[in-house]
C-alpha cells in the first residue's frame, strides 16, 4: 500500500512538475516558497485530494498549514480522514 506521501510525491512530479525522475524535494519543503506549485496547481491539489482520498476541502481549509508541502498535505488528509 502506498503512503499518503508517496501518492501526494508522485501526483506532484507528475503533473505539476510534468518530472519522470520524481520528486526531488524533502517532505517539508515549501510549495509556494520553491515554485513547485502556484496557484492553479493549489487547485489541482485539491481536485486530487478529493478525488483520491474521498473527502472535500473547505474553502477555510485552503491554507499554508494545509497545502504548503507534502508534509502539510499529507497532515490534512489523515485528520480529515481519521
């Protein structure tokens, strides 16, 4: 079974930073801060949080502590998953 990082690392190196070679950051790194995802890519993240772990993202939910790095991300779903 796949982690939550590892789904959240390859979505990412696929299709955001369109990479075969995978992703090349550490699970902390920031998102924004590195250029790794803008603004529309923060809605292609939430459009693959819904889709893949089966829950909706609140508009309140959108925030750095939230989507600013697989970390974070991965933090999120598991609390909304729990």
């Amino acid at each position: 079974m796949q982690t939550v990082e590892k789904k959240i690392r390859e979505y990412i190196a696929e299709n955001l930073l369109f990479s075969r070679k995978g992703y090349p950051y550490a699970d902390a790194t920031s998102f924004l801060e590195e250029g790794i995802v803008d603004s529309m890519g923060i809605m292609d993240l939430v459009t693959f949080v819904e889709e893949n772990f089966n829950l909706e993202v609140e508009d309140q939910d959108l925030t750095p502590d939230n989507f600013d790095s697989v970390m974070q991300l991965a933090g999120y779903i598991r609390k909304k998953t729990a």
